[in-house]
C-alpha cells in the first residue's frame, strides 16, 4: 500500500476500493477466476463485488476469453466502424426494445453526462431532476447528493464543481411519491429532464416503491421532460430487458455500461430515435470519443449477451440470491440484531437498521460501525464484499450453493464477533 500511495491518490484509481471506510487496507489482487479472487499473499475470496457488477458469467468465462483472444488477433483498435459495433448495438435493441438507437462510449458516466447533454438540446430546457443517493457518474451537475463513493467518503458532493453548475440540477428524495408530484407542479415546464436508477444500488440496494417509476414516467410525459433511466448497473443483470422490463416503464433514452463490456471498459446511451438522431454527425448535438465501440469491449459484450439468450439464468441467478438473502436473515435473528436485506434478483445490500431502508436518508441512518465490524469479520474470513455500506454486492452464474453457504456461515461468525468481540 506505501507503494501505492506514493503515486496513486489514497493508492487507489476509485476511492471506494481504499476502505478508508471500512478501516485497513484492501487487499492487492494478482488474479481472478469464476467467483473467486486471489491476492498478493495467496489468500483467496469468495468474490461478492464482481468489479461492481459487470462479471454476470464470473470472472474467465471461456466464451469472453475467446472473444477477447479471438478479436486480439485482429487488432485492439480501428479508428473507424466495425461490424461488431452494429452487431451489439442490434442485439441490445432486440432485448430492449425502448431503445431504438444507441452510441456506444467509454463508461456509464460518459453515457449520463451524454444523455443529459442530449435531453437539455432536445427541449431547449436547463434543469434535470435526479434522486438523493442515486449515482450517476462524476460529470460535474450529477454529483450533487450523490451515493456511492460519495457517500461512503461522507464527501457533500464535490469541491471543484462550481456552483453554477449544480444550480439548474433538483435533487428529490427517491420514493418520495410528494417530493415527485410537487417538484413538477412548481416546475415541471422548466425540466428538461429527470434520472434515476430503476433499483438504486448505489445508496445500497434500494428498490422502488410499485407506483413511483410509473408515475414518474407520467409526469414527465405530462410536461415534455424526457425520462433517463440509468440501468448502467441494472441493464441485463437483473433481465434481459433490465429493470425497465420488469417494472414495465418505457424511457426516453436509457444508459447501460458494466454487463454489456463483459469486464472491459464500455457505455452507452440509447433510446428514441428521434432523440437518438440530433447527435452528430446527423445532428447538431455533439459528442465523441477516441476509443468508443473498442472492438475488444464490444467482443466481450456480445460473448457474455449470447449467455443470456433465455430466462434461464436469470432463474438461477433469483435462487441463488434468494438462498443467500435467506441465510443471512437467519443470521440475523439468531443475534438479534437490527437487520434490514435488500434485493433484487443478483442485487443485495444488508443494512444494519432497525427501519426499511427505502431513501438515501433512511440508508444513512444505519449503523455504520457495525457494517465496518461485520465487513472486516467477512475479508479474514475469505469473502470479498463491497467495503462501503453503500454499495451493492453481486451474484454471478460462477457462483453455487456451497459459495453462498460459505457466505452465510462467514457472515454468522462476523456478526457473532461484532456483537461480542470475545468470540472472535
């Protein structure tokens, strides 16, 4: 770690993987395989972060290796159009139809910041509504109240982004059914746009409350605000049409990352075509990069789609979250400890909390010393899980019954020390 703060800030590349929250030092890893890390000293974990969220088929899939391997062979970089670009772009839209045209970019924040860019052009309008604890990237107006490393670092946002820049962004609480409705009475005419994550995971997993996605896409359409729906984490890791399928709310456009680059760098950001056509070159909104649609990424993400053809491991995927959701309940009533779970298919966040956790406000009321007991209790017993409160942890098709079991059993014996350090 000395070594890698003497050049890295904190010694990292994203703050989150310091646990500076958490206490410690995270470990350095050398190599991955299915569901499993292994660190400098040889240790090995039971991987329940998944480079947060991109690893649905595990870490090594044979079929993503192949792909990457295969279009190695035939160059890293183009400089112009692929057949590969179509190709994902078409099976994307095949499996969510709301997204009738798409531009690949370089990550999930170049694909919200795009987005908004695009909503703003599109209604000639300034402001952009977005929920407390939703993370959207770090482009400059979405980082006001924003979860995940954010949060975790108790950082207001950030120092660098002028005020100016955040004044036309409206932050609301998420599920606040009120907040929504009076929000858009004042000023509904003025919005050009509205974000939000279909199932936040970065405030921790929260899911919506039934009504609230539906009537959010009401009002938007009421005042001719164009509805974004981030599922850069959510997009085919919790269906093969996302969490847009599953609540049945059809955005205006839509940004996806994570599971559509396989484990490499990818974005993108889709949706109406008529939206979709005002970018450049065929329209005057513009936007670029050099490295977008890299036909290694896009191999990987095509590899790891032609996985997920049917509902099969999607089912399987449930089971296993189920089980483990489950398990870890029963760890909880055996302590008696305040203990809220939260999850959504492969999705899962615990929060110590004697109240449902369904906001960013009510996430943050948890108890924050004890995650950090639990999570340390969880690494030197051989499971890697996300080292902030505010983050989800994932499932994968590498996972098993005997993994999640081991989970469990390393969660008890967590908790049982957290509770009475005597027993560690």
């Amino acid at each position: 770690m000395v070594r890698a703060e003497a050049v890295l800030p904190g010694g990292v590349n994203s703050p989150v993987r310091s646990f500076r929250s958490v206490g410690g030092h995270p470990p350095f890893f050398t190599r991955a395989e299915g569901a499993y890390l292994y660190d400098l000293d040889g240790n090995r974990y039971l991987d329940m972060v998944l480079a947060y969220g991109p690893l649905i088929l595990g870490h090594l899939h044979p079929s993503v290796v192949g792909a990457i391997t295969n279009q190695l062979g035939r160059g890293e970089a183009m400089g112009g159009p692929t057949l590969l670009e179509v190709e994902l772009a078409e099976r994307i839209r095949e499996y969510m139809p709301s997204v009738e045209m798409l531009r690949l970019v370089n990550s999930g924040t170049e694909a919200t910041m795009s987005a908004i860019r695009l909503a703003r052009a599109a209604t000639g309008r300034d402001r952009v509504v977005k929920f407390a604890g939703c993370y959207h990237g770090h482009s400059d107006a979405l980082l006001a109240e924003a979860g995940s490393g954010v949060a975790t670092l108790a950082i207001p946002g950030s120092p660098g982004v002028p005020d100016g820049t955040v004044a036309d962004t409206l932050v609301l609480p998420y599920n606040d059914m009120v907040a929504l409705e009076n929000a858009f009475a004042r000023d509904g005419e003025k919005i050009a746009a509205a974000i939000v994550e279909p199932v936040a995971g970065n405030m921790g997993v929260v899911p919506p409350r039934p009504p609230f996605l539906r009537r959010l896409r009401d009002l938007t359409e009421q005042h001719g605000t164009i509805l974004i729906i981030d599922e850069v984490m959510t997009g085919f890791r919790l269906a093969r049409g996302g969490a847009q399928s599953i609540y049945q709310v059809t955005p205006d456009l839509t940004c996806l990352g994570k599971v559509i680059g396989g484990g490499l760098p990818v974005g993108a950001f889709g949706g109406r075509a008529d939206l979709m056509r005002q970018l450049a070159p065929v329209g005057p909104v513009y936007q670029a990069g050099t490295l977008s649609g890299s036909p290694l990424a896009v191999a990987a993400g095509l590899a790891t789609l032609d996985q997920l053809v049917d509902d099969k491991p999607y089912l399987r995927l449930e089971e296993l979250g189920a089980r483990l959701e489950h398990g870890l309940r029963q760890a909880g009533a055996g302590q008696g400890v305040p203990l809220q779970i939260n999850r959504v298919g492969s999705m899962l966040t615990f929060f110590f909390n004697e109240d449902a956790v369904v906001d960013y406000g009510s996430a943050a009321g948890s108890d924050l010393a004890m995650f950090s007991r639990v999570h340390r209790g969880l690494l030197d017993r051989g499971v890697f899980w996300p080292p902030s409160q505010f983050e989800s942890s994932f499932l994968s098709l590498a996972h098993d019954e005997a993994g999640i079991d081991f989970v469990v059993d390393a969660f008890a014996q967590a908790l049982d020390g957290a509770v009475d350090p005597s027993l560690v």
